[in-house]
C-alpha cells in the first residue's frame, strides 16, 4: 500500500482508518464477525440491522443467487435490541469504529432504540428507511421527507452520536428525501439498500423467495446507486456513503468521483472473502498515488467538476 497516500476519513466523529465499511445485514450479527472484519481491513463495520423487538424474518427460501447478483427477502430477521446490546458487549474496546443499524415503524420507536444503545460501544447509527421487502417499516416510512425529518429529528433529540440515513434507490424523490434527512440533522446519507427484483422457478413455476419479492444486491446495482450518489451530492453538504454493487478498487473510485466519501461492500464479501477490503484499499492507494493524491478527500465529487 502507498504510505504517502492517507485513506482515513472522518465521518461527522465516525473516523476510520480508510473508506471501507462493512454494509449491514452482511456477517453484522455477531461480535466475532464484526471484529474478524475489522481485523481484516474494514474502516468501520454496520450491524444487521436491530428492532425493539426480536423478530423471526422470513421463512426460506430468503435468498437466490442471479446472474447479476443477489435477491434476499430475509425479511429483517434479528434478535431485538435487549439481546444485542448483549453480544455488543462481548466488544471490548470501546473505541472500534461500530456502527448499529436501526429499524422501526415510527419516530418514537427509532428514537427508543437510539436511547437503548447509548451506553453500548456504538460509534454511530445508521436508521435503515429503506429496506424493500418489509411492510410498515424501512422503504415504507423512508418516502416521505416529512416522515423522515420526524425520525432523524426524534433520535437526535436521544444522541449525540452520529447518524447516517440509508434510503433506497427504489425511491422516486431521492434527493428530495436526501434533503429532508440533512435538514433535520442526519450527520451522513447512505445510498443506497437494494432494488426490488424477484425470481421465478420455471420447473414449479412459482416465485422463489418466499415473500415473492425481494432486494437484489451486487453489480447489476452499482450503476443505480452510483446514479443515487451523483445526484444526491449536487443538492446536500453532509457526506455521502456510497454502497451498491461495489467489488473492486475501480468501483470504489468510481463512487468516489461521484461523491461518496466513504464506501459500504456487502454481496461481494460473500464471494470474494474479508480479503476484499485489503485488496481494495492497495488498489485505491496506487492508484491515487498514480495521480499525485495525497488523499481520499481530494478525488471526492471530482467528476462534478470535470
């Protein structure tokens, strides 16, 4: 890795050691995991995403492999947020850059759960309104701007952590949503979750996933939510995390002439491995050496410019 190109990033308070975040829903259930990604390259790590409640999800089939990715309906599955707050507590440096995701139907709830994991090692939140599979919460309350400044505005009245909004390139008032989010006090914009996809078994000629439709992540995402991460820069001032389909150092530099300013890898860890994160901050490194960057911050929205 080229020493004289510095890859940290700070987050509104969030800081890690490069871009490179492990996207939630993805080995985010258990503190080994989290830490095993973190050890293995990761900048920050974000949970599966975490309700009041434990909830079962889903039954299988959750998820098919496409040709052009993946579709999951695990129809946000997890052990609710008493039980979790357990296994973060197996964390024992207090100073690892982790950050909880969030769900839930309403204002007041999300700001609960913000309140139940102050005294956690969380670093930060980021409030999942954009799951696409999920009735009553995630993209279902992530379309109205006006619902959303009431989510941030409630868990920011119970943090002072960093909070991040996730929303959902199924959206048709992105940047709208984007613009309410940052009004209300979101410290960062994620874009984006999954678009809505299915597939179908020709032989039993029915759906495969057991909710029919689900959210289909990897490549055929990426020029999507690289759209998302374009024409959200060009209307907010707070950062962008760029996540979709992201599998190479190329990708990362892509989403970061776009204006991401940091990254989240998700499907890809399951074929390429934890190796992902190291190979793809070497590739970033050279190749913003090559440019004479000393930076990641130097090449963040530079193709606005260009």
């Amino acid at each position: 890795m080229n020493a004289a190109v510095d890859l940290s990033v700070d987050l509104k308070g969030l800081k890690m050691k490069n871009p490179l975040m492990l996207a939630s829903g993805i080995l985010g259930d258990s503190a080994d995991l989290l830490l095993r990604a973190l050890e293995s390259g990761a900048g920050a790590v974000v949970t599966k995403s975490i309700s009041l409640e434990p909830r079962e999800g889903y039954r299988n089939p959750t998820i098919v492999a496409v040709e052009c990715g993946y579709i999951n309906a695990i129809g946000l599955a997890n052990p609710g947020a008493k039980a979790f707050l357990e296994e973060l507590k197996k964390i024992k440096d207090q100073n690892q850059p982790i950050v909880v995701s969030l769900f839930a139907e309403d204002a007041q709830k999300f700001g609960e759960l913000a309140k139940a994991f102050e005294g956690s090692c969380a670093k930060a939140y980021e409030l999942n309104l954009s799951c696409p599979h999920v009735k009553g919460v995630g993209l279902e309350v992530g379309h109205d701007p006006e619902l959303v400044k009431k989510i941030v505005r409630c868990v920011r009245q119970s943090s002072t952590k960093p909070i991040f909004v996730k929303l959902s390139p199924n959206l048709p008032n992105i940047v709208e949503v984007a613009t309410a989010a940052e009004k209300a006090g979101a410290d960062a914009i994620t874009a984006t979750n999954t678009v809505r996809a299915m597939a179908i078994d020709i032989e039993a000629a029915q759906p495969i996933l057991s909710n029919k439709v689900g959210g289909l992540s990897g490549p055929a995402l990426k020029p999507i939510s690289l759209r998302c991460v374009y024409e959200i820069y060009e209307h907010v001032k707070i950062p962008i995390i760029g996540s979709g389909g992201i599998s190479s150092w190329r990708d990362a530099v892509e989403y970061l002439l776009a204006g991401a300013s940091a990254l989240q890898i998700g499907s890809a860890v399951a074929y390429e491995g934890l190796e992902i994160f190291r190979n793809i901050c070497k590739g970033l490194a050279s190749y913003l050496g090559s440019k004479g960057y000393r930076s990641v911050a130097e090449v963040v929205g530079l193709a606005h410019k260009n």
